[in-house]
C-alpha cells in the first residue's frame, strides 16, 4: 500500500484511535472495512482535519484499521513470545540533522538513541522497551530488519513504520516464523513522522 499522498492524523484526539482498534476488532469479526472507514471518516470529520480527499481518506483509514485487525489475530502468540525486538523508523527522530545525537551502528546496522531529547518520541519509545527488555532498533530503512532478525533470532518484533514499510516486512518476519506487532505513523512524509507514543507502550 504506498501512499502516494501524505498525512497528518497526529492533531486526531486519541479517542478516534480507540474508535479505529475497534473497527479493527469488528473486521476480526468479519464486519465491512470499507463501511467502518466510512462512519470514522465522517464520524471525527478526518477531511475537514487533516485536508485529505475522501478517497486518499478511505485508503488511509481502512489500512489502520486492517492493521488493527491484523495486531489483534496474532496477539495472543505474540505475548508469548520471549525475545524481542522493537524497530522504529529513523524518520521519527526530533532532528534530522547533527542536533540528533544518536550515533549509527553500521555493523547493527542501528542509531543507537543518546537521548538528547525528552521529547523525542525515539528517546521515548526506546527508553520504555528497554526497561520491558526488548532490544531496540532506529532503522533507516525497512530492509536492514531481516538480517538484524535472523542474526538475533528473536521470537517477537515489534515495528513503527509507515504502512508502506509494515506490509514490505509482514511477509518476510512471517516466513522467519516471527510473530509481528504493528504501530503505524499517524504523520508520514520520510522526515518529522510521528507515531502514537501511548499506544505503542501499551503494545510493549
Ligand atoms: S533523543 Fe535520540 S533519536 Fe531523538 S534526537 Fe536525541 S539522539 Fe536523536
Ligand atoms: S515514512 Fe516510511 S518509508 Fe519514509 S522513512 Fe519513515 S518508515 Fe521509511
């Protein structure tokens, strides 16, 4: 699903996620996508917020949800796995620039976070899934994940990506018999993207 638009949900109260988990709930429960995306897209005014058309608004709310679906149908494997990894995308650093202090790892390969940033959602997002015991991964791109997890042989991962990115690793994590839990961006575009901090930590 390559999004040839981008978007920007992350001025979305939180509660329309909660609404969106839902949907994807339902669709585990063979209820209608399409229709579901429909009723959130007018239900929270998604158009008028983030200047999206409506087709460009389906496309992105029925992958949320889809993906919710997906979370949901693999969780119960995923608890019980063991050794983890969690990946974030590069992209959702503070900086782009040398303010970033992360330093990369070519032999990972990995930024390895220095946390110069409190606000950094990477300082964040790394921070808690080490105390969880994950192994954490700032990956500049999609395709160093499955060396980094044939090399550790991990049982778990958990990706931040754009859906673009999930849907490349999905197949490829699972014929690595890896069970995979998926945060989307909620703001795209390759630099300043931005995921759901709470929502990821309650999937660690
Ligand atoms: S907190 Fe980490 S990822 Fe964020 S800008 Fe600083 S070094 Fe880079
Ligand atoms: S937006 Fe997607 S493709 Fe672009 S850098 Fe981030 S994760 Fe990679």
């Amino acid at each position: 699903m390559p999004y040839k638009f981008t978007f920007d949900l992350s001025e979305i109260p939180r509660f329309v996620f909660t609404e969106i988990a839902k949907a994807g709930y339902q669709k585990g429960m063979h209820r209608k996508v399409g229709v579901a995306a429909d009723r959130l897209i007018r239900k929270f005014r998604i158009q008028e917020v983030t200047g999206l058309n409506l087709s460009d608004a389906v496309t992105l709310l029925e992958d949320l949800i889809d993906l919710q679906a997906r979370n949901l149908v693999k969780r119960e494997k995923f608890v019980q796995t063991k050794k983890r990894a969690l990946f974030l995308p590069h992209c959702s650093r503070k900086y782009m620039d040398s303010r970033c202090k992360a330093i990369f790892d070519p032999s990972m390969p990995s930024y390895v976070c220095q946390h110069c940033s409190n606000d950094c959602l990477i300082n964040k997002a790394d921070a808690f899934a080490h105390q969880k015991g994950y192994d954490v991964y700032v990956v500049p791109g999609g395709s160093c994940i499955q060396e980094i997890v044939k090399n550790n042989n991990y049982e778990g991962v958990v990706g931040v990506a754009c859906g673009e990115e999930i849907h490349l690793s999905e197949d490829m994590l699972e014929n690595l018999g890896v069970v995979a839990q998926a945060a989307p961006l909620i703001k795209n575009g390759c630099a300043n993207t931005a995921f759901n901090v709470e929502a990821l930590l309650k999937m660690l």
